[in-house]
C-alpha cells in the first residue's frame, strides 16, 4: 500500500512497528465523508419517504438527522479514546475484548464491501440511460477501475479528486436549490408552504409514528460518515479532527437533506397519497417533480452527479475498507 510506512503503531512478526503515513487534513476527511453520503442521498428515497411520512418528507429528515447525531458523537468520543484505524472493530476490540470486535470487524467489513457494489452498480446503470449505446457494465467496470486505481495512487491524490468530484456536486445541488426557488417565486408552491413539515394532508391526519417508519429508511441516506474514523491513523493533528469531521459531516448532510426535500416537496404535482397508492411512482418522484417545474435539463445534470457521485461514494467505501483490513489483519483477527 502506497501510504503505509513505519510509524507508531502495532507490533508485527519481528517487532517492528507497522502504521499508516499522516498526510490528511481536517478538509479531506469532511472530504471522503460526504463523498461516502452523497449530497443529494435523497433523490432515490424521496418518493417512498413522502409517501411512507404522508408529506412530512422535510421532517423525517430532522428527525433523522438528531437521531444519527447519537452516532456521531459516540463515533466522536470513541476516536478520541481510541485513535486507530479501524473504526468499530477497534473500539468493540478495546471495550468489549477481542472477541466482540472481531464480529464488529466483519460486520462493518460488509458494509463497507456491499455499499460500494451497490455504489458502483448504480453508477452504470444512471450513466447506461443517459447514454445506452454503452452497456451498463462498462459503465460500472470503468468506474470500478478508474476508483481503484486512485485508491492505489495514495489517500491524498484520492482525497483531492474526490474534492473536485464533491465541489462539482454540491454546485448541482445549488443550481437545483436555486432553480427550485426560482420557480416558487414564481409560480408558487404545489402544496402547502408547511407541508414538508407537516404533512399534505391527503391521507388523513398528521401522524408520528409515519414520520418514524419513514426515519427508519431515511437512516440509510447517512450511511458512510462514520467512515471517516477508519482514517484515525492518517489524520496530522491529532484524533480530535476526525471527532470535529464526524460531527461536521453529519450536521452538513442534515442541512443538505431537510433543504433539498423540502423544496422538492413543494414542486410534487402528485400527492403523497397517490405515491402511496402506485409505488412505481415513487422511485423516480424526485425527478418528476423537478421535470415538470424546472425541466428537463435539470434532470439529466442530476442524474450525471449522481451517477459520478455514486462511484466516488464507492471510492471513499473501498478506502475505508482497505483500513479496516489493514486494522484487523495487524490485530491477526
């Protein structure tokens, strides 16, 4: 591996002392967290989610976002504590013994390899409908090689692709804010100004306990922050930065959630009720609601973003994945 070097760390077969070169900042490990979230999450989910929350899309969100925070400040405390990589196993191993991180090791071992492959699955078949001369599985295997290869490169020639491929998907994502808000000025909402928050109406009452079966889905749109602890080792300044990027990654995809299903629901032309009734509907809602308020135009730059975004959300995966290898393996678990 390109970024391992003898530094402090743990003992190998002749005694010397194996670990990984510090070489990443406060900024790349923000980086490699929204990268493995993804800034606009949402867009798949947002059709089930309106229609499972009756309209209250917006704060299914909130509420997902305070619930993760529990997460996030264990992770943050944790690392503190423990500043290896490794991430979960390395924390279950330190408090529970040997045994209970070895199952967390492997546990989080497939997520960490079953989210990429999702990822990259995903990435081939967005860019195999915005161009289907090419098959899908050229797509996936040219985002598979080309991730792989920066992974192989080093952390920081990775971590600074995965910066322009993160700026290029936040200014989508702003150009879609903006867009939105434009039209609302305009032509006004298709619901309620306060619907996102409490609901449209169409299926009856405001309820809690549809706004937390939908926060049970919504929970998945964060996977991928607590990443970033697996780069503990990697990190110059010391295990307090990887504590901030936790809490900083989660606060920012909160922000960026709420924001983005918020105004989507106000362009929804079709209520959550008949989401609900015609689940078909529901996987691609987003993007209907921006064709027919915004154009189509919006549409294919979304579904562009999140098709790179997708393979570099895999990237970050494999990243971190190669860290908990390297974590268990040097442990002999």
């Amino acid at each position: 591996m390109s970024d391992t070097q003898t530094t402090a760390g743990a003992t190998g077969d002749a005694g010397e002392e194996r670990g990984l070169r510090r070489s990443l900042g406060f900024r790349d490990l923000v980086v490699y967290g929204l990268l493995f979230i993804a800034p606009m999450a949402p867009v798949g989910v947002f059709g089930t989610l309106d229609a499972r929350s009756h309209g209250a899309v917006a704060l299914v969100y909130v509420v997902a976002t305070v619930a993760m925070a529990f997460t996030a400040f264990s992770y943050a405390q944790m690392v503190r504590v423990v500043p290896q990589a490794g991430s979960v196993f390395a924390y279950a191993r330190a408090g529970l013994g040997s045994g209970a991180g070895f199952v967390a090791g492997w546990m989080a071992m497939l997520d960490y390899l079953l989210i990429p492959a999702v990822a990259y699955l995903f990435s081939g078949i967005a860019m195999n409908a915005l161009v289907p001369d090419v098959s899908r599985w050229v797509w996936t295997a040219l985002a598979v090689v080309v991730t792989t290869l920066l992974n192989l490169w080093g952390v920081r020639t990775a971590a600074r692709v995965g910066f322009l491929v993160l700026a290029m998907e936040v200014v989508v994502l702003l150009v879609f804010v903006v867009s939105a808000v434009v039209v609302l000025a305009r032509d006004g909402a298709q619901r309620g100004w306060l619907s996102p928050l409490t609901g449209d109406g169409s299926q009856g009452a405001f309820t809690l306990s549809a706004v937390i079966g939908a926060v049970s889905i919504a929970v998945l749109s964060y996977l991928g922050f607590d990443a970033i602890a697996s780069f503990a080792e990697e990190v110059t300044g010391g295990a307090h930065k990887v504590a901030r990027a936790v809490l900083l990654c989660l606060a920012l995809a909160g922000v960026l959630f709420v924001a983005q299903t918020y105004l989507v629901a106000l362009l929804e032309p079709v209520s959550s009720a008949e989401l609900a009734a015609d689940p078909v509907k529901q996987g691609s809602a987003f993007y209907d609601a921006v064709d027919s308020s915004v154009g189509g135009w919006l549409h294919n730059l979304v579904a562009v973003s999140k098709a790179i975004g997708a393979a570099f959300a895999a990237l970050a995966g494999q990243a971190a994945a190669g860290r908990l290898l390297f974590a268990m393996s040097r442990d002999r678990r």
